[in-house]
C-alpha cells in the first residue's frame, strides 16, 4: 500500500496540507500515523469517514516519513486526485 504514496507524484506531506486537500476533495487515499497525537488525527479521520476516502494507518510517524522520502516523520500524507 505505501508503494503508491512512494512513486505518486501527486502527494502531500503534512496534516495541515492534508486537512486542506480533504476539505476541497482532492484526496484519493490518506495515510495516518499511529503513534501520531489523537487530538491531530481525529479531523483528518472525521473528514475521511465522511468523504469515503480509503485511509491506510502506518505504524509510526518516522515511517510514514520515510514513505514520504522525508527524513523527519509524518504524522499525515496524502495521494490526490
């Protein structure tokens, strides 16, 4: 699943960034940390639900980075439209 976000060359990187795609329906697939604080995950996963938008859930915010080809981590990335 996270070979799509590695060679996408449409991808967010960020929970704001991420947030703002949702809120304008432009993202096809959200991946979200788990370790990543409830309080930042909880309207992007709202958001998700709502839009029917497939959401994958990475082990830990530095390997979601890591996907991202990022060297710090992630708390939310994003494959648009």
């Amino acid at each position: 699943m996270p070979d799509r976000l590695r060679v996408s060359k449409r991808k967010l990187v960020g929970t704001k960034r991420t947030l703002r795609a949702l809120k304008e329906d432009d993202v096809l697939v959200c991946y979200l940390a788990q370790d990543a604080e409830p309080r930042i995950l909880e309207p992007l996963e709202s958001l998700c639900k709502k839009q029917a938008v497939e959401t994958v859930y990475i082990d830990s915010m530095k390997q979601l980075g890591r996907y991202c080809s990022i060297d710090v981590g992630a708390a939310a990335a994003a494959v648009l439209k």
